[in-house]
C-alpha cells in the first residue's frame, strides 16, 4: 500500500507491504529415505569390474550394521518451509534532486528445516581387558548414530535500511545505503541448517544465523568533470584539446560491513575417562600391569561427535578477541574458551561471535573519443581496493581435543592455551577472495572498446 497525502505537496510517501512465501526446502532432504534402502560398498582397485552384485548383497551383514548410518526422519517432518516478510518505509523528496528512505524490513521463518541425531548414546560400558568404553545406544548398538531430518524450526530477521540517492544533475549521482540488521534463530533453514548441539531441545541452539551481518554500508557518486567544450572550464578549447581533456568521468564505489559469523566448535570424543583415585579426566583408558586403572563416562552429552557440532564454554570475564597491531592475523584469543565438563554441553552460543570487517574504496575514470558521429572509442580504467586494505576471511575456529594430563593437556575448566588450541587456531590466514571484485587486493584493469 503506497500513500502520498497531498498536504505534504505529494513529497512525502508512505509505503507498508508483505508477502507469505513458501519453499521446498532443499531438494535432498526429501529424497534421502532412497540411502536407507541399499546395500553399499566402497570399490578399491582390486575389486574386479563388473562387480558381482548378489555376492555383495549376500555379504551384508544384517546383525551388525553399526557403519550403516540411515537417514531418519520425524513423523512430523513436513514441507514447506514459510517466510512471512514485511516492511513499512518513509520516502522524502529534499531539494537538489534528493531522496531519502527509511525503512523497517523483517521477516520470520517457520516450519525451517532442521537436523540433528537419533539413536542416542545413554549411557557407557568397559570392556574388562582393554579398559576402552562401549557406548550405550538408545536402540541397541546393531545401529550406528543416525543422521535425524525434522522440521519446525525458526528464525526471525529485523533491519533498520536507509538510502540516500540525488538524481545526475549538474554533472553530479550520489547515492549511499546504510542497513542495520539481526537475524536470529535456531536453524538457517535449507542448506544453512546446522545439526542441533542437543537433539532433545532445538530452543538451545537459538542464536545468531550464518548470515548475521549487523552493519552495512555502501556509497557510489559518478561525477561528470566540468572541463571542456561546453563546460565551466576550457570551454573553449579546440576540438584536438577537447578531445583529450573533455568529457571525462570520475566515480567511486565504498563498500563495508561489520564481520561476518563465526561458530566456534570444539573437537571431543563421545567418551572420557575418569582417573580413579585422583579424578583428573583422559580421552583414552589407562592400563597398566594388566589392571586398568580408569573408568568410562560420557563426555558428548548424547554422544554425537561423528556430526562435529560441539561447543567449548566460555571462561568468565577474558575476551574472545584479540588485538595484535604487528599481526593483524591474530583474531581469537585461546584462553577466553575451556573444555566443557563430561556430559554437559559448553555454554558458547551458536555463531556467537563475529570475524573481521570488510572494507574497499574503488576508483573509476571513463572517457570516450568521438571519431565521427557513429564511431567512438571508449576508455575505462578501473582501481579496485584502491587503498589496498587487506580484508581478512574469518579464522580458523576449531579447537581440538586437547583433553588429559600433561603437556598440552587440558583438564575441564582450564583455559585453553595455544599449544592445546592448534597453531591455527584463531589465526585469519587468508583473505575474502583473490579476485577481482569485493575483498580483494589492490587490482587495476584499464580497456579501450571501439563502439560503432
């Protein structure tokens, strides 16, 4: 609905609109089900072709599928996924050909489509000789842990977008966008969708979604330079020298945002080993002399490693982040994460934090040489990143599993140290893109078109 009330001399407009959209979701998840009714091998280079497809069928060993993973559906899995999506803005004429708009968008996602596990670890067993635990399983340990579809997920998106933009008059386009932005939920949805770090409580992972970019900012002018025949300056000048010097254009594009979301995960083993007599936590038995001297518990609360979506915890009051003005590669900071307790999750939220920024200011200069009426040549030259700012891609943000005792060892609740963490860890090496376009570095094309 669009309103100009003529009071305002019809320079002001009002604008509200929304639309309901519905979406299969991605293809895949719905064909899936076919991967849970074959048998499948993997073929080495010894393996004769054509393969013998009965003998392989007769080798399946319907008593032990534990590599059997079939996918699993919930009996509410539905489709499709729906977006309700809305705005209201206010458009103003100002002088000099000027217009500006403010405007609310936002949007909210339901019925998304989400993932997680089944067939959940409940609890753990020793194996009496090699100390090593035996997970539990919900439906008996025949089955491995299998990937779970489900649907119902939500996500909710809000933004504050304004624009300024001044129509080419006296030589001179600008326009500039700024949008303020949150989205929010506990699944992207589609091929965004994480597997859930609790599988029997979606709500938990209610966080920031991949695409959460909070601040944004572009501005653009093009500026007809007023040299030249017909123009304020040398507008007298021959046809040779206007040829050179007239009619040129210079323009420039800056383009930034705030970083984009980084999930910090946490590499850990489904089982633990608890120390007997003194309590300290190890990720492997310990035998010795024929007596085993550990005990198996739970460390993935559920079990669940095999999917690598679990979390450190967050140690009060130190920063995630890191300043290094002699390297500005260091981003995270180790020692603000520790290992969670066995058979708790770590209290880090989804996507919680934010990577690097993003900046570019590009250049253009664009001149054509009138050969006759018909036929001109064209020149462009074009600077992107003009100021050469590097533009780092997110950093390295897997921590491993450092858990045990001595060095570069962990116990539950200490802080992480860059031995315990990885080298990598934490560390931005590399940038956006290498190519030409937004984030990368410095680059300059110059062509020449004929146009007749």
């Amino acid at each position: 609905f669009t309103w100009a009330p003529a009071r305002l001399d019809n320079k002001t407009v009002f604008r509200i609109g929304a639309g309901y959209y519905y979406g299969p979701g991605q293809t895949e998840d719905q064909v899936q089900p076919i991967d849970s009714d074959r048998v499948t091998v993997t073929a080495t280079s010894n393996i004769a072709f054509p393969m013998n497809s009965q003998a392989i069928i007769n080798s399946f060993d319907l008593n032990n599928l534990r590599n059997f993973a079939p996918r699993v559906y919930s009996p509410g899995y539905t489709i499709p996924e729906r977006i309700l999506s809305y705005t209201a803005s206010i458009q103003q004429q100002l002088p000099s050909g000027t217009v500006l708009t403010v405007a609310y968008v936002g949007s909210q996602g339901r019925n998304l489509f989400l993932r997680s596990w089944t067939n959940l670890m409940t609890g753990v067993t020793m194996n009496p000789v090699t100390g090593a635990g035996i997970p539990v399983l919900e439906f008996g340990n025949r089955f491995a842990q299998m990937d779970y579809k489900t649907s119902g997920g939500t996500d909710h998106y809000d933004s504050l977008q304004t624009s300024v933009n001044r129509r080419f008059q006296q030589g001179l386009t600008i326009g500039a966008q700024w949008t303020w932005a949150h989205s929010i939920g506990n699944t992207g949805g589609s091929n965004e969708a994480q597997t859930a770090a609790n599988p029997l409580d979606f709500s938990l992972d209610r966080g920031n979604n991949a695409f959460d970019v909070r601040h944004s900012f572009n501005a653009s002018a093009l500026y007809d330079l007023p040299i030249g025949k017909g123009h304020r300056w040398l507008g007298n000048s021959s046809r040779l020298v206007n040829a050179l010097i007239g009619d040129w254009e210079i323009g420039g594009v800056l383009n930034a945002r705030t970083g984009l979301p980084v999930d910090v995960t946490i590499a850990r083993n489904d089982i633990a080993y608890r120390v007997n007599g003194s309590g300290a936590i190890v990720d492997q038995p310990v035998v010795s002399g024929g007596q085993v001297l550990t005990t198996p518990i739970v460390n993935n609360p559920y079990g669940g490693a095999f999917r690598s979506n679990r979390r450190p915890s967050v140690v009060p009051g130190v920063s995630p982040f890191l300043r290094n003005p002699s390297d500005k590669r260091v981003y995270l900071n180790h020692a603000a994460f520790t290992i969670p307790a066995p058979g708790e999750f770590g209290n880090l939220g989804r996507w919680a934090l934010h990577g690097p920024g993003l900046a570019q200011f590009d250049l253009t200069l664009h001149k054509r040489f009138p050969v006759s009426e018909r036929v001109n040549f064209e020149f462009r030259g074009e600077i992107y990143n003009l100021l050469n700012r590097t533009n780092f891609a997110n950093p390295a943000a897997r921590l491993n599993n450092a858990l045990g005792v001595g060095s570069n060892k962990l116990q539950p609740g200490d802080p992480f140290t860059s031995a315990a963490a990885g080298g990598a860890f934490g560390l931005a090496n590399s940038t956006v893109t290498k190519d030409v376009g937004l984030g990368a570095s410095r680059q300059v094309q110059l062509s020449l078109r004929l146009n007749f």
